[in-house]
C-alpha cells in the first residue's frame, strides 16, 4: 500500500481473504517536548514500514478488577509512551475500491484501554465487506493534564483535550490514507463503547470534524451521559483546581516533563494525588467552544446518523459500592435542592439485599436515561438515531449483560471469552455483525431477513432489544429514569 507518509505492507490472513496492518504510526510520538501537546503528523519514510505487530499502548495501570482481569485478560503488554499508532483489518484487494470504513475508539474511563483489546478484531467486518480501523490513544495523565504553563505556550491558548485531539488526528489520517487500504474516506463511521463512546460524542461536538464522517456508534456511554452531562469544565476553571504539587510533587510544567512516564504513572496513583485532577474534556474555546450538552441541546451536532445504545444491566462498570450512607451523599451532591425528590423514589433505601441488588445494576438505568435523552432531542431536532438495548444475560454467572459484554458479539470474538456460548449466541453475534456494517455500508441497521429497526421517535418511542429472541419493544420509563431525564435536561446542568 502507497500511503502519504511511505510504503507499508501487513500480513495476509484467512487465505489471503483480508488483511491486517498493525502499529502504523498516525502521529509523531507524544514524548519529550511533545508531551502535553497536540498530536503532529507522522514523518515519511523511506523503503517498506512492515506493519506485522502492534505497537506499545500508553502507560497505565496494569491491573484492574478480578472481573474485568478474568474476562478480558490481564494486559502483559509493554507500555510506552509512544503510542500513538492504529491498527487497520481490510477485506479490499487493492487500493480505491471504495469499501465503507468504521473508526473505532476504544473505552477505559479515559484512563486505561487500547486498540487491540482481546475482544476486538476486524474479521467479523471484513466478512461483510467493511474495513475495521483501531487505534491508541493519550489515556490519564498523559491525555487530560490541565496547567496554565500549557496554555501559556500553547499558540492557541488552550490545553488539555489532548486525547480528544489524538482522535481527531487519528480520523484525519484516516481521511487523508484510508483510500490506499480500500476505503472510502466519504464513508466514515465513528464508533466507540464506554468512554470510546463518550469520545464519539466528542468528536460529533467538536467543529474540528464536522463533515469528516457519516455515521456515528455510541455503546454504553455517550448522549447525555456522566461525561457531557455534569463531567465537563471550563478550562481555567480546571487549571485552577488542578495542582502539580500534589499530582506529581512538581512545582513547574519543565519538572514534569522531565519526569519518566513510568514515575508520572506512579505518583498520579498515590493516595495524596487523589482528586488532583480530572481526566475529563474542558471547554476550551477551540476544541470545545461549549459544553457537549449544550452543543445538542443548541442543535449543533454533526448532522450524521446516529446508532446508540446501552447493555440491560451494565454491571461492573464501576467497582460494587454498598454503602447507603455514601450512595446518599453522592446523590445529595448530584441533584442538589432535588436530592430529596430523587431520594424519595429510591424505594430500596434502608433495605440491604434490594438496596445492593440496585447497585449491581444501576448504571444501566444511568446510561439508559443517557440515551434516551438524546434519542428524544435528536428526534425533535429531525435527526435520525437508532436506539437499541443490549440485554443477553450473559452464560457462567449471574453478572447478565455486564458494561462491554456486547462488544464480544459485535466483533464476533465469543471463541476469545471463556463462557460458554450458546449456537443462539453466536447467531446473535452474526445478527449484531450484520446490522453494524450495513449501518456503517448505508446509515440503516436492516439487514436481509432480519426484524424491522425503525428510527426511535417520541410518538413511537421503540427500541431495538438484543437477547436470544430480539425484537423491536418500546421499554418505557421508570420512576428515576423520568425523574433523571428531566434534570438531565434542565437548564441548569448545561450552561
């Protein structure tokens, strides 16, 4: 393949089928001067880039919880922090075919994840005919340091953002290349789940991409959820509260620099750096002239189609907390003067097996609401969105549709987990498969022979559910998730 930057060539698979290029650089590596700055164009070179391996993923920590390490795999892979490299799966034969494209950004709560995660792979997408685009990017410290040294040298005046930056240049080379690997650059679907969710949300605000993509996936995450709901600050806002002190026992941005990555990851870890910052967007006047929310409520989204969803019961995407008294404060501090309005309809309160059992499977009522929410906005504003529910109580445990199980079926990777799958799952893999690429081929999600998926509207508020026997229902709203959506969409959550 003739790429702007050089030749390249990956590996055959699958009999020569599809092919796979992994660890091509989209940037220049974020070290040194670089770091804390916004991502600069790869350098060209010479000869043949073999693009056989993946490439060293940015630095963070190693372990998580058992779950999540006995699901997906412990990540034993070198961490560096050069990292900026993605991965591209292409079923095309040469170059200018035109094939339909999907960028897919991974999730990890902006502090871990890669894009080469186990359950990740783009076979499944290559079998219908789409090219499957991965890639790392600025997680933690790395990606969302806040300073007033940064926007001092910064020649816009800004900082932060910088792993929302990472995307956008990842989505540029993509433009600007992807048509060497058989891809249309006119074709592109975003996509992502978690916190790779709330980054495709970002990139749908952000003016730096309008009209860079067609279509536009968002799993577990994303609309009006946790991040561009209440997560999001003003730039000076965040570098005021944000110290290098107590993050890094650092008095001046030089000093941070010079620090190893290795010794950034360790002392941002440290009990006394908790809080020390926030690896969050900021408004920043350039990547974000506003808030996310307020860029949707002002109807100044990109005008793609949308495909947005959540998981039944999103276990596991927090570590269990069963403290009442906590669960209380941490309300009090999120509805404000409506706490007890909110509080008042917890109706597992002072009950121990319901209150936990509540826990388990809150955040899927959270990400619900999320969704719902924009599905209704984007519905007034004359935009399509398919709204669905993932609920396939997952095979092994009584965890069911825990927060990233769908990404196993999307991806067809199920032989890569240890349950053991039903001939039903894999049939439900096969759907979900489908549907995406011919989401990402046309801006629908119908396939051939497969049930209906209509646009979600307020007057038929439906919602495609993914189980065994999925089907279009509409699931309605429960007391907090009503009560959720309107102070979501309150004025003064979203200035």
């Amino acid at each position: 393949m003739e790429t702007c930057y050089g030749k390249i060539v990956g590996i055959e698979e699958d009999g020569g089928t599809y092919t796979v290029f992994k660890g091509i650089p989209y940037a220049e590596p974020p070290v040194g001067e670089n770091r804390w700055r916004p991502p600069k164009p790869p350098k060209s070179w010479d000869g043949v880039y073999r693009a056989e391996y993946f490439r060293g993923i940015c630095p963070q920590v190693k372990d998580g919880s058992d779950f999540y390490l006995k699901e997906c795999g412990a990540n034993r892979e070198m961490l560096s922090e050069d990292c900026l490299y993605m991965n591209i799966w292409t079923p095309a034969q040469r170059a200018g075919e035109g094939l339909p494209v999907i960028l897919w950004i991974h999730g990890g709560a902006n502090v871990t994840g890669y894009g080469h995660e186990r359950m990740f792979d783009g076979k499944g997408f290559c079998e219908q005919g789409v090219v499957l685009v991965t890639f790392n990017w600025r997680v933690n410290i790395f990606g969302w340091l806040v300073n007033e040294e940064l926007i001092k040298e910064s020649e816009r005046g800004v900082c932060g953002n910088y792993g929302v930056l990472d995307q956008i240049a990842a989505l540029d080379y993509v433009r600007e290349n992807i048509a060497a690997f058989g891809g249309n650059p006119d074709n592109i679907t975003i996509g992502g789940e978690s916190a790779g969710s709330s980054a495709v949300m970002n990139l749908c605000s952000t003016p730096l991409t309008h009209g860079k993509f067609r279509n536009a996936i968002m799993e577990s995450g994303g609309g009006f959820d946790l991040f561009t709901s209440f997560g999001m600050r003003d730039m000076e806002e965040a570098c005021q509260k944000t110290s290098l002190e107590r993050l890094l026992g650092v008095k001046t941005l030089a000093e941070a620099r010079a620090l190893s990555a290795e010794e950034l990851l360790k002392r941002i870890n440290r009990p006394e750096a908790a809080g020390a910052y926030w690896p969050l967007t900021v408004v920043d006047g350039y990547v974000f002239p506003k808030t996310v929310a307020r860029t949707a409520l002002d109807d100044e989204c990109s005008k793609v189609n949308y495909l947005l969803g959540y998981n039944g019961d999103e276990t596991y995407m927090y570590e269990q907390d069963f403290d009442q008294n906590h669960f209380i404060r941490e309300m009090e501090e999120e509805y404000g003067s409506y706490a007890k309005d909110y509080l008042a309809l917890c109706d597992f309160l002072g009950k121990k097996d319901e209150f936990e059992e509540y826990m388990k499977r809150r955040n899927g009522e959270i990400l619900k609401t999320g969704a719902v929410v924009l599905a209704d906005l984007m519905d007034s504003q004359g935009h399509p969105l398919y709204l669905y529910c993932f609920d396939r109580k997952m095979p092994g445990d009584d965890v069911g549709s825990y927060h990233a199980a769908e990404l196993w079926y999307v991806f067809k990777t199920l032989d890569r987990n240890w349950r053991a799958f039903t001939k039903e799952d894999y049939i439900l893999s096969d759907e979900m498969a489908k549907r995406w690429a011919m989401f990402a081929k046309t801006g629908i999600p119908n396939v051939d022979g497969g049930k209906e998926w209509k646009p979600y509207t307020k007057e038929e508020p439906l919602t495609m559910v993914f189980d065994l026997k999925s089907g279009m229902k509409n699931l309605g709203e429960n007391k907090r998730v009503a009560f959720r959506k309107e102070f979501v969409l309150g004025q003064k959550a979203h200035p």
